[in-house]
C-alpha cells in the first residue's frame, strides 16, 4: 500500500445509506537500518526536508476518522516485518541529536519525556516517536460532528481508575497536570443520569446461543426471576441464576476461609458454577462473557477467586475474610485490599491525560490553560514535531532499531531508527526509554540478552474492539428502558450509552431526540484454550477481520437488539469507529496458567531491565493495564537513566 493522507469519502451500507468515512492510509513497511554516518549538525527542519511528515499537511486530525482505527493499517506492518525477520538496512542518518529518545507515545512515553524534562533539564531536547496516526496510545480520542454538535467518546483507555490507590508519583502528575480527581469528578459527571430516566441494564439473549433473541429488562431493579421469566432459559437454569445472584449457601462448608480462596483460586469461575454452585450448562453460558470487561477473556480462563474480588455473585454464603492472597491477579488483589482508587471519567477517556501531558510538553499545539478547556480544544498537530521546541513528537513513525552506540568517539548513547512513509531514518540521543509494547523490544533491540528477550516475548497483550457508533438518537434505548445491554453470545459482549459527563465546554446529550453515541466492547477469545493462546488466536482474529465484517455484525447486534424500541440501523446509524487493538490490555498474573514465583522472577520484572542507555516503560513492565501504571513505570524508567 502506497503512502497517503486522510481523505474523504463515503460506503454503502444497510439499505443503502451513506456512512461518513475517513480513513488514513499509511505506507507499509520498507527496509530500515540503524547506521551512523556523517558529521555532527543540528537537526533540520522538517518542512525543508525530505522526511517531512504526514501530520504536518494542512486539514491533518486523527481524531476524526471514522471506519478502522485503534491499531490501524500503517501503523503495524513494519513492526511485523521486524519481527518476521526482515532486517534493517539503508537507513538515511537524519543528523539529528538528542538527550532523550522515547518510543511510543502513550500516557507511559509521554509521562517519561515529562520526568526526564523536570529532573534533568527543562531545556532538555526529546523526541518522542509513535507508530499510529496520533498520540495517546491506548488513550484514544474518538471525536464527531452530530447535528453541530461535537461528541467525544473514549476509542481505548476508559477512566482515571486504578485496583488501588495512586502513587505518589502517579497521583503528584495527575494533579501537577491540573486533575483533581475527587471534587472533579463530582463537579462534571452525572452517574445517576439513565437512572432517574427510569432506565436500567439489560441481557440480550440470542438465538444462536439460547434457542431465541429475548431482551430481558430491568437488571438490577426487579428481581432476577421477574427479569429472567420470559426469557428462553428453562425454569430449572432460571432457578440456578437466581441461587447465584441471590442465594446464601455455603458450597464449601468443610474448609476455612483461607482453605476456600486456595481452592477458589485453582479453579476458573465457569468451573465452579458448573462444578460446585452446580448450575445448569446454559447458565455457565449466561455468566460467560461477564469477565469480558475486566480480563478479556471469558469466566473458563478466570480464576474464581480473582472474580469473588470483584463482586461477581455466587460467593456470598462462602462469608470470604476480606483480603488477598498470594495468587491472585493485580485488579483483584488490589480491589480486595484497598476498594481501589479514585475515579473519573472525561468524555475522552484517559485522552484528556495524554493532551494534557502534549501541552506540558509541547504548549504551542494544544491551546488553553486549564483541564476543563483541553477537552473541547483542537491539538495543532503540525506544530508537534518543530524544530525549534525542545520536546518534538513525530507520528507515523515505528522504531524499527534501537542499540547502545557512540559516534565519533562522543559519549555513549543511543542509535534509534524507524520507519516512515516508507523510508527509514536514524537519529541519535544520550538516552532513550522503550515505552512501546514490551513483547517488540526483543525484535527492534537484539543486543538484550536472551533471558530478557525470552521475558519480553511473554508479555502477550489482550486483543479487544472497543466500537464507537454515533446514533441520530438515542429513542428506542428510552423506549426499552434501557441504558446498558449485556450480550454474552453476540459479537459485541455489552454495550451502553456514553456516560453523562458535561465539562468546560463540553455538554453530553440529554434529551432521547439528540445525537448519542454508544460504546461497544467485544473481546476475541477461544473458550477452552489458556489464556495467552486465546489472546494470541484473538490477536490473529482481529488482524484477519475486516471492517465490512465488524460493521454487519454491529447492524445486525443493534437491529436485534433495539428493533422493539423502533431502531432501525439504516437511517438511525450516523458513523462507525472501530478501535482494533490486537495488542489491548497489558497482561496480569493468572493463577491458573502463570507459575507461582517471586515478583522478582516474573517477566515483567526480568523484561524491564535497564540495557545500557536504553530503559524499559509502558504498563505492560507493571504487568497491569491501569494509567497509573504506565506513569510509574516511565518514571522508574528515567530514574534509572538519570541514576
């Protein structure tokens, strides 16, 4: 595929109707190298040059594009190619020199250029390199125009959130940046908005899975047999449904509390409902994908203990002592001991964070002063990677090579090359933080030794879709009653309407006539596989799976769904983000798969080790999926850089 830049257009779809669509197009791999060669010289323009970016044309904003984003075309096929074995060469030296080179623009290698800036030197020269087509990472920003109106929804990371408390550091950046998240969070998001509509959760049973589609309403506000009487399950599963919501027997009277999360922790959740609780199959079914949001896979490959932690129901005549124990996962561990953090919800999700970490860094691309104004404000993005500010930030742009190396008999440093729009280049830099996904490092840095390398490849990320689909209105969901739908057979597992959150200028729909976005969720997994070799065929399955596929399946979930409201997908459906990321959720400690070792001897600790001037971030070295470890691990990333 050639190089190419966001353009316009539209596709049928439905009965016919056009979807807005734009989708940007970037160039597939070349060959790239890491070689060093001539004279020392300030860095070049990049509008004078050769290499001049994508993002620097007018008109330039990812945010916008609708169709196949998250891990999008352009932004993984040279990093594949690396990984296949295609090695680097004819790389043009860009003459460029830098005190830090940090690899990935995520919240982690945001976080780090900030770290290095305020305990090094403001003054220092950083360069930040990304892949994809915009900053953020994981902390995506979906953005729509809807009758006038601008629409945010979250394309990745969800919310300021955490299994506990923030550190000092974490919360110190949180707040140095202008979020004070307890007062902000009562000041601008309205929790009980669907609620005081008389709105409330619902199930989607499908045909495929429990013999007919039936919409069950009302969870969480009547009881579950009321909820569950029409529905296709048999009396005798909607019996068991409710012995687990709400029943109080002890399944495992013999043992102490200690001796039940031992055992709880030896089984996966669907074991214990089918094996202990003795449910009925087609309720194991029921309960399947219920862990979707939390692990990404399903109840078959979560231990039952780790989902006692997080409220999940059929625990409650265990009467389980309060706490953790040794095996069990970083969310759950941490919700069990501590209740968690804070939260806070911007209408972006984390995006908010990482625009406000482009404004530290960066203050001329990112107008305004203040948390409440970055969220409606329009980053400049040519004014991302300027030769004349000491933090730059160059997209499209994947590290294809990265090793210790000097120049000129100069100090010790750091040779970093990458590809983009074909072509690769090499600059050069004193330090340089990984901040990109751990399981690459091996490939683009081949001098780590082999028991790190081993470490870093073991890393396997959680595959997910999180889907954004602007809505004319929001009417059948106010016709059904219904604000949220849980779908453990469908393509999507759950979706729900964009929460109510009103900020600075920023104001959420609030009437059912308006425009309304919603937020699908579906996670690839293969029931019955452990959990990496889910993740690995869920990975395989999102890169093999095209948008036309996700799209139908999107239609034909709603359609099913929401026919009873009056919805109807050809005229109600405005645009479609899909938000791929084969590489999702940073992978935690699973107790029935992971052997029982000392942290020490886990691979994210092997796998972060410092190499030379090369350090190691991103929330995959924290081994758990949470802002605030991407924060932590970037600054222990720079302190051992700066010593």
């Amino acid at each position: 595929m050639k190089p190419g830049k966001p353009k316009g257009g539209s596709r049928r779809s439905g009965d016919g109707r056009p979807i807005r669509r734009r989708d940007f197009l970037q160039g597939t791999l070349l060959a790239a190298a890491s070689t060093l060669t001539g004279a020392l010289r300030a860095a070049p323009r990049l509008t004078d040059s050769p290499w001049a970016e994508a993002q620097n044309e007018p008109g330039y904003y990812p945010p916008r594009l609708t169709g196949l984003r998250g891990s999008h075309v352009g932004s993984f096929e040279a990093a594949h190619a690396v990984r296949d074995g295609r090695k680097p060469e004819n790389a043009r030296d860009t003459g460029e020199i830098y005190d830090l080179v940090v690899v990935g623009g995520g919240i982690s290698g945001l976080s780090a250029a900030h770290f290095y800036r305020s305990r090094r030197a403001s003054a220092s020269r950083i360069l930040i390199l990304d892949n994809h087509d915009d900053f953020g990472g994981h902390a995506k920003r979906n953005e729509f125009a809807l009758k006038g109106r601008l629409q945010l929804l979250n394309g990745g990371t969800l919310e300021i959130q955490s299994p506990r408390p923030y550190s000092s550091i974490a919360e110190g950046l949180i707040r140095e940046l202008g979020i004070d998240v307890e007062p902000l969070s009562k000041k601008v998001e309205d929790h009980d908005f669907y609620d005081r509509r008389g709105m409330s959760a619902a199930v989607f049973f499908d045909r495929e899975t429990f013999g007919r589609d039936h919409v069950a309403t009302g969870v969480g506000k009547k009881p579950i047999l009321e909820v569950l009487a029409q529905s296709p399950l048999s009396e005798r599963a909607r019996s068991d449904v409710q012995r687990v919501e709400e029943g109080n027997t002890d399944y495992l009277p013999e043992m102490s509390s200690a001796q039940k999360k031992v055992f709880l922790s030896q089984r996966s959740y669907r074991d214990f409902l089918l094996h202990t609780v003795r449910v009925e199959p087609e309720v194991a079914s029921y309960y399947q994908a219920r862990t979707h949001g939390w692990w990404g896979v399903g109840a078959d490959a979560v231990s039952a203990l780790d989902c006692w932690a997080m409220d999940f129901p059929g625990f409650k005549g265990l009467n389980l002592e309060p706490g953790s124990i040794p095996r069990m996962g970083e969310s759950s561990a941490g919700f069990a001991d501590t209740g968690g953090s804070k939260t806070l919800h911007f209408p972006d999700g984390n995006a908010t964070i990482a625009r406000l970490l482009v404004r530290r860094l960066i203050p001329g691309a990112v107008p305004g002063h203040t948390v409440e104004d970055v969220v409606t404000s329009r980053v400049d993005y040519k004014d991302l990677d300027n030769n004349e500010a000491p933090v730059r930030l160059r997209l499209n742009s994947t590290a294809v090579r990265v090793e210790n190396a000097s120049r000129g008999g100069s100090t010790p440093g750091v040779a970093v090359t990458y590809m983009q729009a074909g072509q690769s280049y090499t600059v050069f830099a004193r330090h340089c933080v990984l901040a990109c996904w751990n399981m690459m490092i091996p490939f683009i840095c081949p001098e780590i030794p082999d028991t790190q390398k081993k470490a870093l490849r073991s890393l396997v990320k959680t595959p997910l879709i999180y889907t954004s689909v602007a809505l004319r209105d929001w009417s059948a969901f106010a016709k059904l009653g219904v604000s949220q739908i849980y779908a453990p057979g469908c393509y999507h597992s759950y979706f729900l309407l964009n929460p109510k959150v009103d900020i600075g200028g920023y104001r959420s729909s609030t009437a059912p006539n308006e425009p309304m976005l919603v937020h699908m969720v579906r996670t690839p997994c293969k029931p019955g596989l452990p959990e990496h070799e889910q993740n690995r065929a869920g990975r395989e399955e999102l890169l093999s799976t095209s948008f036309a596929t996700i799209e139908a399946n999107i239609r034909d979930q709603l359609t099913r769904t929401l026919s009873a409201g009056g919805f109807d997908a050809s005229r109600d459906i405005e645009a479609i983000t899909v938000n791929r990321w084969p590489h999702g959720y940073a992978p935690e400690y699973n107790p029935l798969f992971d052997p029982d070792v000392p942290e020490a001897q886990r691979p994210n600790v092997i796998g972060r080790a410092r190499v030379g001037q090369i350090a190691i971030a991103n929330s995959d070295a924290g081994a758990a999926a949470y802002t605030d470890s991407a924060i932590d691990q970037a600054s222990r990333a720079v302190n051992e850089l700066l010593g």
